[in-house]
C-alpha cells in the first residue's frame, strides 16, 4: 500500500516540477520553488508512511486482542 502512495506522491509532485521547468525560467525563483516542491514530497512521504505505520500497529493489536489464544 506504501509503494502506491508514494507512486501517487511522485506523480503529483513530478507535475508541479514539469510546471515549474516549463514556465518559470528565471532561475532565482525556480530554485526556491523546487526546493519546496521536494520538502512537500518529503514532508507527504513522511506522513504517508507514519499513518501506514500507526494504522498497522493498529490494525495488529485490535486483531491480537480479537482472536487472542487463551493459555491454559
């Protein structure tokens, strides 16, 4: 599921950097927007990958506690 995300993320982000090639050709504005086109794909990565985390650990305990095996 990550890998999808972070597909997704890509294909988003590589847009915006085609836009900012294509139409801003003055190099002292290009540079600051791409750098934050990549801490936005940073930053989106990051958060993808701590809610697939914390959704997984999630997912895991409430299916432990659900069919937990009694020791006797």
């Amino acid at each position: 599921m990550l890998y999808f995300a972070n597909m997704a993320i890509d294909a988003i982000q590589s847009g915006k950097t085609t836009w900012i090639n294509t139409f801003v050709k003055e190099e002292s504005v290009r540079q600051p927007l791409q750098k934050f086109v990549d801490a936005q794909t940073a930053f989106t990565k990051q958060i993808a990958h701590t809610l697939y985390d914390v959704s997984g650990s999630a997912t895991k305990a409430i299916v432990d506690k659900l069919f937990a095996k009694e020791v006797k």
